[in-house]
C-alpha cells in the first residue's frame, strides 16, 4: 500500500454530535449557467428548489428570499451567493417518494440534490446512472482531524442500513461493503450488531494510511483490481457514508439540506461535530468553538493536507466543506534546492514522479508523457519533500498545461 | 593589417568560430609540434586561400565544394612529399595530422567563406590572419601542456636534422606536485582547451549581440 | 477577524534536507573514530610517530573538508557575486563540506596535503559549481576530485606510502588486498590472497591496509543499518549492488573451484561498502524513480566486477560509479513510465540478467584458461647464453636482456621500460636486481619494494618465467 502515516489528532471529536439548525441567513451559490428559479422577495418553504443545474439546488430553511450577495465561498473566492433570511418557521412539504427503478432513483438524486459529501461536491446522480455490481461505502476518513463521517455511522447506522437495503434492490447489488479504519472499535461495535440480518452487507478494516479514503486506493484494497479512469469500469461504485445518509432522508422525501460538519484543531477554543443547514455563515456558529485560543491562527475550510486556507470567518459552508479546522500557524518555510531523494516519487499514490514534473515543467511533450492527469492533489509530495518545495503547486501548474 | 588582427581576435578558428579543435587538441603534445604545425597550416591556408580567389569566378555554384577540396589536397600533399623529404623525423611526429589538414576546417570553411568572395590581397592577408590566430592558439596550448605535464620546453628537438641545434629548456619546479601528468593526455588537452576558451571568451566581452 | 492566507498542505513532515545531512555526518563519525585509533593511536601506542602523526587522521579529515567549504564561500562571492545576507543563505544551504569530507575519506592516507587540497578544490569548482551548484551537478563531486588526483599524482602518492602506515608496513606487507590481488595470476586460492593480511575476520573490523574510510566492514553496515532506520538514504542501491557483486564473484569462484571465502573477500576488500553506501546514494547523482535505482545498482555492481578483472587498476568502484552517474537521466526517464504491463519491467530486469551471467561466466572463464602460463610475459629471443624477454609492468612491457649460465642468472640488462620515473627510481634505488640475482633460487619469497610494487614484482615474474623455462 503506497501511503504515509499521519497523526490522527482525532481524540477531541470523536463521536460527539451536537446540532445548530437556526441559522439567521442562509446563502447558497450562483455559478454563470445556473437559473435561479425564485426571485426577489418570494417566500420559500424548507425543501423548496431555487436554483437549477443539472440538478437542483433546495432551500434548507423556510423564509423569504432577500438578495443576491457577493461573500467568500469555502476556497476564500469571492462569488455571487443568494441570501435567503430564515422565519424560523421550518415549514415543508416533504413526501415519501416511491422509487422502484434505476430512473426513478436518478430522478430521485437529481430532485433532491444529492452531491458527494467527501469535499468534491460530484453530483451523485452521474455516479449512479450505471449497472452496479458492488457499492463500497466509504468511511475511512483517512485526513487528520476530521469526524463527520465516523459520527454519522455512528449515530445513523440503522438508516444507513435500510438504505442500503433498498439500493440493493433498486440495482440489484451484490455485494455492500462498509470500509472503515482500522482501530474504531466503538464503530464496529455499532456496525455489526446492525448489519447481522443482511448477507449481502459485510464491513472491511482498511490500514491507517493516507490516502486510504481514495477511490482507487479502496478498490485495490478491497476488490483487488484496478481500473483507469472511473470505477465504474468494473461495476464498482465508492459512496461517501454521509451521502448515503442523505440518500436515505432522500428516500423519506427529505433533500439535502443539512450536513455533518467537523469543528476542530488546536486554536478552537471548543472542538465538536456540529449538524448544520446548508448555506450557513461559519460566523454564526461562533457560540460552538467559542473564539480562538492564540493569535496567530491559519483557518482551514477541508482538511489539513487537501483543505483551502481562509482569510476571514464569514465564509459560506456550501455542501462540499466537510470540516473547519484552525490551526497555528506554522514558521514560513522557504523553499530550498531538491536535492532528488526521491521520496515524492516513493511516495505518490498515483505514480507519477512529482521531481520530473517540477524539472519538465515548460515542456509540454514531457509532461504528457509523464501523464500529470493521474495527479488527485492529495498533497503527499508537497508534505513530504525536506526542501519544503511546494510540488503540488507545480502538478497543478502542469495539469493545467496540458489540458 | 585589421584584417591580420581579425583573423587573431575576432574570428581567431580555435577559441571564437571553434574550427579544427581535433587537431588542436591532439598535436599539442609539446610546444615544438605545436608551432610546427600552425606553421604548416598557415602555408595551406595562404596557398589555397591565393588559388582559390584567383579562380573563383570560373567555378560555378554546385561544383564549387569538390574543386576547392581538390586543391586543398593538392597543396597538402606538396607539403607533405617536401617534409617527408627534408624534415623526416617531422613528419613522422605530425603522423596523420598532416593530411587531416584537408579536412581541416579551418580551410574549407575560409575558402567558401571568404576566398571565394574577396578578392586576392584580401583572401591572403585573410588567411594569414586566421593561420597566425590558429598557430598562437596552438602555441600557447603546447606550451602549457608541456610546461605542466612534463616540465620542459621544446623548441627544437625534431627539426634539428635542418638546423643542427637542440634546444630543449628544463624549468624545475621544486615541488611534488608538478609535472602533472593529465596535462600529457588527452583528457588534459581537453582541460586546458576549455579554459582557454572561457578565459578568452570572457576577456572579450562575451557580447551577446555579436554577430558571427 | 482577518487571518493570513497560504497555499498547500498545512501541516508538514519533520524531515528536512539539514536533517538528512546530519544524519549523514553521524553515521560517518565513527569511521573516522576507528580509522583515528588504527592509523594513530596504535601507531603512537607503538612508539612509531609523536603527537602530531597520531592526530594526523583526524588533520587529513578536517584539511579536506575546510579545504572544500572555503573554495565554495569564496567561489560564491567572487564568481557568482552574492554578498552579505544572500551569501549566508547560500552557504547554509549548499553544505560544502560533503564533498570535502567524502575526498579526504576516499583518498589514501599518505597523500600530501598539498594534493588534498587540490583534490577537494577541483571536487569543489569542477565537480559541483561548474554544473551550476548544489543540486545541478551530474558527477559525484568527491570522486571527481578523487579522479582528477590519483590520475595526475598516482606515482607521487605512491612513493610516499600509499594506503599503508608505518605499522603494517612492519606487520603486513606493502599492498593493499587488492592490489595483491590484482598481481597474481589466475584466481589466486585463500592463503594467497586472504592469509598475507590475517584472516576474514580482520578485513570485517578492519585492520588492513586502506584508506580513511573504507577500511572498517563492520561500522559502514552499522552506518548502513542507522541510515535505513532514519529513512535518509535510497537503501535499495547499496543492497542491490554489495549483493551483485557477491551472486558474480560466487559464480566466478565456484567456476573455478575456490569456496565462500571468495566473494566474501571480494565485498569486503576495497572500497566497495564505503562506495556502495556513501557514494553511489548520494541523492543528487542517483536515479529517483524505483526502477531507475534498482537497474542502476545492478548495472554498478556488473561494471565493478568487470573493471576490476580486466583493467589494470584493481580499483572498480570509482570509475562505475562515475560511469552510470553519467545514464542517471535515461534510467529515471525508463522508471517514470506508466507501468502498462508486466512486461515493461520483466524486459529491462531480464537484459540485466543475462548481463550479469553473461560477465560472470566470461570472467570465470578467463581464470580458468589462464591457470598455467603467465599472459604477460614473453620470449621474444632465446639463444644459449641469453633471453630477451618481456614483462608486462605498470606502465607497458619491460624490455630486458637477461644473460644466463649454467642454468643460472648471472646479469639482467633493462633495455627498454615504460615505468614512471618515480616508480622506477625506487627499484634502481635499492638495487633490487641484485638481490633477485642472489636469491634466484627461492625467488618466491623476495619481497617486493615498497611505493613500486607492480614494477618490482614485473621484474621479479620475469625472472620467476626464465627460470621456469629454463628448467623446461
């Protein structure tokens, strides 16, 4: 298994759950082709679709829609977001849907808004519009710091499970495996009680390296095949637990409007699992982690090794933030000569050479031939490099070069 | 006359248009060799560079290469019977250098490149410039390989069969760590030859917007 | 709130480039230590040498290593021109006392200082600054100035001692296991090559002849070891490569009839461990890509065994290893490749091996053809009352012209020789013709002369082939 160590720290959060969903103001972005379908001043209850992609996009909270507003969106850009001001009424008009067939279920996903919860918002209804063969649910969460998935098993396992139930049937499944890592004794605890009754349903133990969380490193893990570019090339698909969770409040006509979310790291003053609505401010759950222990703090919007460093607090949590992390901040490290020790090409999961990419980096050909479009900017390279040269910064580059 | 300095400076064969390095490098053995033979290729050079100009006009465009070839070997191959004759112990010493002279570029490349276009006094105080500027490069070789790779000095050794006098100069170091024996193998040659270049290179400005 | 905003992964591993050196720099101490003790306490402790000459291992060592990391300050700021703070910088960075160090190991210990000093100046500016500096260099910078002075000062070094002190001048005998080595025909057996030094637990701890570094077996595996648990070092070079050499020196010795003594002597003798954990890992000259070290170890260890069977030096280690730093380029271009198949590693890995068989029975096989007759001497003219024959020296054939009566030597002449002077004066010095001539009957246990080893046992062979075709 190509991987590094990392040290969890994940001790202060683990399995505890509080929830905030009373936000004052909601924001949910507007990118160029979206349409919005509400305007100005129209009163939306909880549930209600408000913008179009692909899919849609539903209000989390009852209230009125107010503005459109320019703030900072969870990578510290600045983006166009629409408010919608919370009448703390909850109103809905949720429905059991009935789903029975493959299209039903990816109407289902589209209607509701399903995206992956991992931290790369990919919409679900693209990832399940193929023959499935083996559903691997992932809570391995192998970056530091981060709880949400582990408390949401843990907490909804049973949901989870009936869910799960009626995936298989929908898609005719044939084998679910649950992967988590290795040392969660309390979890398994919970698991196995809840999954006795189904044959088809098993739970694997994966080492505790990162980047085990990986698509392709749980399938060559757990399935023992590869594949190039999708798994789906073998009738695999790898679903984050939390998304298999709103898919089972989906299945009760619920959409996405509410996720898990890790607060932690060593400048937070309260570190906790906070339940939020969709589209919060980060400011507003001050009363959570309670201000910051020193002054000098590095606010983090994902996790430590693939997470976007902010510049204020009032930052939007769009459903691909999985946890917000403060951290001190360390000593600048100035980047100094590689000395070619290798380690970034011992160590890569995807099995390119990050040193040949650094060194052929205005050379197109070369960089084609080095194949930088297998790079998932896990950031392995960059944090293991002694002359603290960013490589990740590079692969991007490159990648962006050979487009 | 500037075009003598030219021909030493500006476009000096070995250390600016990097012609003839093989030569260069290999009969630099000691100093006498070293004169010697820039001596032989600065006659080459006059000669052909006089020939070449006078006929120039009458050779057409796509026979021009084989005709100056022809006549490059013609002259050395004079040269050659003369010292086989007079100076054989010289000759031996030059070996296969000597017809390397055709192939030399030096000789060529001054014969396309300027003795076809110019005309006679010209092509002549030309090639004498450039074969100065090829024997001082040469010289200057030899002598410091000789100096430090065998701590003599030899002006005459071979050709003493025509002028009947040995003059070989022994210079004493006193130390353990001369005579340097690299500089008696080609690797040395190498060595010096790019030293000097850069040395060269970096006196004369280096100026990057110079034309060749 | 405002907070500052930076890019990539915020938390970072401990290892840092200075770390690695410091490792470097720990596990070489105790070489140095061991070689103190062999070449200057025990020579004091045995009243050869005063205060000066027991300290003088340790003044080796610091000459070449300050030697190196002045040339570079002054280099940087009058070449380069940087000054004050960006000076600093440099410095700090670059760690120019590597080189230094690592010629000052590698070099014997007798050379001069003067020669030291060239020889860690040229590592400097020719092996390092010339290719642009730290990191940019292709050669191992060490065994370029190591090069450039055993090629230009061999004789001199030679003539002052070479690899051996005063106490195993006494004790031992006047060369290095190798070079004995390298003098005997054919493949030698164990009391030959082996017995001369003690047995092979003294080439494990390290008490032959040799230079600073390369001595003591069993502190570079130590050093090894403390590498690979620290994670510093490309630990598959130095496995693949000692093993290669010791899989072709086991086929090459059991072709020939000799047991495990054999490649035992090969790896421990020489300078193959310090190269092969030290030099051959230095991480700016060797391959990064998996593929590209293990190809590159194997290819090292099949140079070494050819260079040190058929050229005449009996050192293999430098010159391989300078060889493939020159194919670091293409070998981390075939270890970058997506690895489709199997077969893109089964392709290069099976040329290796056939390589590897293919010089371990070439070289075998020249060992067992050469049993019987010496190839480098020759008769060149035989007649009643003298030979004319020639010996293969160290620089080329000795000419001589030796008178012989009654089936017994009375006068050698040398008529031509190719010897370097230095060499040859030692041998006309202590008027060894003479002694070979007295003592033509057992002429087996005439000792060489010191500093002129190759040269004196040339002359002493051809006396050994006259007599042994007289007797015919």
């Amino acid at each position: 298994m190509i991987g590094i160590r990392l040290k969890a720290n994940k001790k202060d959060t683990k399995y505890k759950l509080k929830e905030f969903l009373n936000p004052k103001y909601v924001y949910f972005k507007i990118d160029e082709k979206d349409k919005l379908l509400v305007k100005e001043n129209d009163k939306v209850k909880m549930g209600d679709k408000i913008i179009e992609r692909n899919y849609f996009i539903n209000s989390s909270v009852s209230g009125k829609v107010t503005k459109i507003v320019e703030l900072l969106d969870s990578k510290n850009n600045v983006c166009k977001f629409l408010e919608i001001e919370n009448d703390f009424k909850e109103n809905h008009s949720f429905k059991k849907p009935i789903v029975k067939t493959k299209e039903d279920f990816i109407e289902l996903l589209k209607e509701k808004g399903i995206i992956g919860l991992s931290g790369n918002g990919f919409p679900s209804y693209i990832k399940y519009d193929n023959e499935i063969k083996t559903l691997i649910v992932n809570a391995v969460e192998c970056e530091p710091y981060i709880t949400a998935d582990n408390v949401v098993c843990f907490k909804y396992i049973n949901k989870i499970v009936k869910a799960l139930e009626q995936i298989k049937e929908i898609f005719s499944i044939e084998e679910i495996i649950i992967a988590i890592k290795i040392g969660n004794r309390n979890l398994l605890e919970k698991i196995i009680p809840a999954i006795n009754s189904y044959d088809f349903i098993s739970v694997v133990q994966v080492p505790n390296l990162y980047p085990m969380g990986w698509e392709k490193s749980l399938v060559r893990y757990i399935k023992h095949t590869d594949y190039e570019k999708l798994p789906t090339e073998k009738n695999i698909v790898v679903s984050n637990a939390s998304t298999i969770y709103s898919i089972s409040e989906a299945l009760e006509g619920k959409p996405l409007i509410e996720r898990v979310i890790t607060i932690s790291g060593e400048s937070f003053k309260k570190k906790i699992n906070v339940k939020i609505k969709i589209g919060t401010l980060f400011e507003e759950l001050k009363d959570i982690y309670k201000g910051y222990k020193n002054d000098d703090v590095t606010l983090i919007s994902g996790g430590p090794m693939m997470g976007y460093s902010l510049s204020k607090e009032s930052f939007v949590l769009d459903p691909s933030v999985n946890a917000v992390l403060a951290l001190k901040k360390a000593k600048e490290d100035i980047a100094t000569t590689c000395i070619r020790c290798g380690k970034c090409s011992d160590h890569c999961p995807a099995k390119i050479c990050p040193v040949l990419v650094k060194d052929n980096i205005n050379d197109k050909e070369e960089l084609k031939r080095l194949d930088v479009s297998r790079c998932i900017e896990c950031g392995i390279c960059s944090f293991i490099c002694p002359a603290r040269i960013n490589l990740r910064e590079y692969l991007k580059e490159a990648k962006g070069k050979v487009k | 006359m500037k075009r003598i300095i030219n021909g030493i400076v500006n476009e000096n064969p070995v250390l600016v248009l990097l012609l003839g390095l093989c030569s260069a490098l290999a009969i630099t053995n000691n100093f006498e060799n070293s004169y010697i033979m820039g001596i032989c290729v600065t006659i080459v050079l006059i000669c052909s560079n006089l020939i070449v100009s006078l006929i120039s006009k009458y050779v057409t465009k796509n026979v021009e290469i084989p005709v100056y070839i022809l006549i490059i070997s013609t002259l050395v191959t004079v040269l050659e019977i003369l010292l086989k004759e007079y100076v054989n112990p010289l000759y031996k010493v030059l070996g296969i250098y000597l017809p390397l002279i055709v192939v030399n570029c030096i000789v060529l490349g001054r014969a396309l490149s300027v003795a076809s276009k110019e005309n006679v006094k010209n092509s002549v105080l030309d090639g004498l410039g450039v074969g100065l500027g090829y024997t001082v490069v040469l010289m200057v070789l030899g002598l410091i390989r000789e100096v430090l790779g065998n701590e003599t000095i030899t002006i005459m050794k071979e050709i003493s069969n025509i002028t009947h006098h040995e003059i070989i100069l022994k210079i004493n170091f006193h130390s353990d760590l001369f005579p340097i024996n690299i500089f008696n193998k080609p690797a040395g040659a190498f060595i010096t030859l790019a030293c000097l270049l850069a040395l060269f290179n970096y006196i004369r400005g280096g100026n990057k917007n110079e034309s060749n | 709130m405002e907070f500052n905003t930076y890019k990539g992964p915020y938390i970072k591993s401990p290892n840092k480039t200075n770390k690695i050196m410091l490792h470097l720099v720990v596990a070489l101490l105790p070489i140095i230590l061991f070689s103190f003790y062999k070449n200057g306490v025990v020579l004091y402790k045995h009243n050869l040498t005063d205060t000066y000459g027991m300290f003088y291992p340790l003044i080796f060592v610091f000459v070449g290593t300050f030697t190196s990391f002045i040339t570079e300050t002054i280099y940087t700021y009058l070449v380069l021109k940087k000054k004050n703070k960006d000076l600093i910088n440099s410095i700090k960075n670059s760690y120019s006392f590597l080189p230094g160090l690592f010629v000052s190991l590698v070099l014997p210990l007798n050379t001069p200082l003067p020669i030291l000093i060239i020889g860690a100046v040229v590592a400097i500016i020719v092996g390092k600054m010339l290719y642009g500096g730290f990191g940019q260099n292709i050669f191992n910078p060490a065994l370029i100035g190591c090069l450039f002075v055993l090629t230009c000062y061999g004789s001199v070094i030679n003539s002052n001692g070479g690899y051996i002190n005063k106490y195993e001048l006494d004790t031992i005998g006047s060369a290095t296991p190798l070079t004995n080595y390298h003098m005997i025909d054919g493949i030698g057996n164990y009391d030959k090559v082996v017995k001369p030094y003690g047995d092979l637990k003294d080439f494990l701890f390290g008490m032959i002849p040799g230079t600073v570094g390369e001595t003591c077996s069993i502190l570079i595996i130590v050093a090894y070891i403390y590498l690979v648990l620290k994670k510093v070092i490309k630990w598959k070079i130095p496995l693949i490569y000692v093993s290669t050499v010791f899989v072709m020196t086991l086929i090459i010795g059991s072709m020939n009839g000799e047991g495990i003594w054999y490649p035992t002597f090969n790896i421990l003798s020489g300078g193959l461990l310090f190269g092969a954990v030290f030099m051959a890992t230095d991480p700016v000259t060797s391959p990064t890509t998996c593929l590209g070290q293990v190809i590159y170890a194997f290819c090292l260890g099949i140079l070494t065994v050819l260079f040190r069977n058929y050229t005449s030096a009996p050192e293999g280690v430098l010159t391989s290893i300078l060889t493939m730093n020159m194919f670091v380029v293409l070998l981390d271009r075939l270890g970058s490749k997506k690895k489709e198949s199997i077969m893109q590693i089964l392709i290069p890995m099976g040329i290796i091996t056939c390589l590897l068989l293919g010089v371990s029975l070439l070289v075998g096989n020249k060992y067992i053809n050469s049993d019987s007759s010496d190839s480098k001497f020759k008769i060149i003219e035989k007649k009643d009352n003298y030979y004319v024959v020639s010996q293969v020296g160290n620089g080329g054939p000795i000419k001589a012209k030796i008178y012989i009566k009654d089936n017994e030597i009375t006068k050698i002449k040398i008529i031509e020789n190719n010897e370097t002077e230095n060499y040859y004066k030692l041998v006309t010095n202590k008027n060894y013709i003479k002694t070979l001539i007295d003592n033509q009957n057992n002429l087996d246990k005439v000792d060489t002369v010191s500093g002129a080893t190759i040269s004196s046992t040339a002359l002493k062979k051809m006396c050994i082939n006259v007599k042994k075709d007289m007797e015919k």
